[in-house]
C-alpha cells in the first residue's frame, strides 16, 4: 500500500469542518490504514483524515508509548483542565514550527476502528496530539492559535518563500 499525500496549507480541505462517520466500513478500514502508514512514511506522530484529502472524522495517532497507532472515529474532547504551552509543528505545514498553549488534560470519547465506544483520559504529549488533530477535523490550523503576530510573520513567510518540500523534524510534526 502506498502512503497517502498529505494536503499542505492552502489546500480548502484543510478548512473544511469534516463529516461524521456513520457507518465503519471496509473503506473506512483501509483509510485508517493508509492514514496510519502515511503518518509514519512523513514521520509524524499524528494524522488526520482531512490532511490526506478525506472530509471524514478520524484520526489516527502513535502515543508514543509503545503501544502502536490508535485510530479514532468521530472523536469528541468532553472535558479539558489545566493549560501547558508546547511547541507544535503539522506535517501540512513542513517546517513551520511555533508554541502552542493547549490544555493539559483532556478526556475523549469515540468509537474504535471496530466501532465499540471509547472514553479514556488523556495528559501531557497524547493531550496535545489529540487536541491538534481534532482542531484539523474542525478546520482549525496549529497556526490559528498562535498569537496575532507570530501568525502573521508565519503567512508571510509562506507566502514570500513557500513551504519546503521536505523539512527536518526538530518538534512534533502532527
């Protein structure tokens, strides 16, 4: 299977609130595949299904942990605590790196890729991911939650020198 090519900034998808999944199917099940070989072709430890050109609700995440990658189907922050600032990079924006202040715990409830229900809790490096990418589901770009400023001098360097077709991964590529 060959990874999937992720939509990068500019791309209207990536602004694009996405649909709800109804129903699991086995397209769906190959698109948790394919998205989940592809976080790992670009090195990320985070991918959502809009940034591969799908308007559905899944992501898929390694925490990191040892346990391998996670699917998450219509995924749903139920509560959040506390505030820790990060930086955060995405792999739609290659080299594009900024600090992001996100809430330090989060609970979550979805489906699996099996369809069961799942809640769990979640703090430190697996909260961020799961915030970043459920933002991308909902249209909302790490840059979207940087300061005014910083925001700004991001656009126009993109626009002055565009994004670079491979960029060293020195911080979380989501």
């Amino acid at each position: 299977m060959a990874p999937l090519t992720v939509r990068r900034y500019g791309d209207p998808l990536l602004r694009r609130k996405a649909e709800p999944i109804t129903a699991i199917t086995p397209e769906i099940q190959r698109l948790i595949d394919q998205m989940i070989e592809s976080m790992y072709y670009d090195l990320g430890i985070g991918l959502a299904a809009p940034q591969v050109g799908v308007s559905r609700r899944v992501i898929v995440m390694d925490d990191d942990q040892g346990k391998g990658p996670t699917a998450l189907i219509n995924p749903v922050i139920t509560a959040a605590r506390g505030q820790v600032a990060g930086e955060e990079g995405c792999l739609s924006l290659p080299g594009i790196f900024g600090e992001v202040v996100r809430a330090e715990w989060v609970s979550v409830s979805a489906q699996s890729r099996d369809g069961q229900p799942v809640s769990f809790e979640a703090r430190g490096l697996l909260a961020r991911v799961i915030q970043h990418e459920i933002d991308h589901l909902d249209g909302i770009l790490f840059i979207d939650r940087l300061d005014k400023a910083q925001r700004d001098r991001i656009k126009r360097k993109i626009k002055r020198e565009g994004l670079p077709d491979e960029a060293p991964h020195h911080a979380l590529a989501l």
